[in-house]
C-alpha cells in the first residue's frame, strides 16, 4: 500500500492534456490510412483536415506552454476569447 499523495492537476495541465491527446489521435487517424501511407505527400485528402487540425493543436500547446499568463490564452481559460462571455 502507498502512502504518497499525488496533487490534483491544475486547469493548465488538464488543457495541456487534453490538447496534447486530441493532437495524437489526430496524428493517428493519418498514420492508420492506406491512403495516407500511399501518398508521395504522407497525407490523402480526406485527413488533410486532420493534419491541419493536429498543427493547430500543436501551436495552440506551445503557446499555452510559453505564455500561460497572456491575455489570449486567459480569454480562453476564462471562456471570453473573441469578446463572447
């Protein structure tokens, strides 16, 4: 039996998480594909949105990673980016 504890994850680490799985499971849905594997470019047309979307999700981690006290990724964390509360 342990007897350590663990911390509960911040809101920071939850969003880092789950921007990070969504970003693998992305990736995954090219790297499964036939199609995917047969194109000179590595990726069909039907998982460029995939693709496109892992990127996005890669640049949004790096910048909650770089910047967590920016007034972008507030906005986001306080759910009033763009204006809309």
């Amino acid at each position: 039996m342990s007897t350590a504890t663990t911390a509960p994850a911040t809101l920071r680490e939850v969003i880092l998480d789950a921007i990070e799985d969504a970003c693998w499971y992305r990736k995954g849905e090219i790297e499964g594909c036939r199609d995917c594997a047969r194109n000179p470019a590595g990726i069909c047309a039907d998982h460029q949105a995939d693709n496109d979307a892992a990127y996005e999700y890669e640049q949004a981690r790096k910048h909650l990673q770089q910047s967590p006290g920016s007034p972008e990724v507030l906005a986001v964390l306080a759910g009033t980016e763009g204006g809309q509360p």
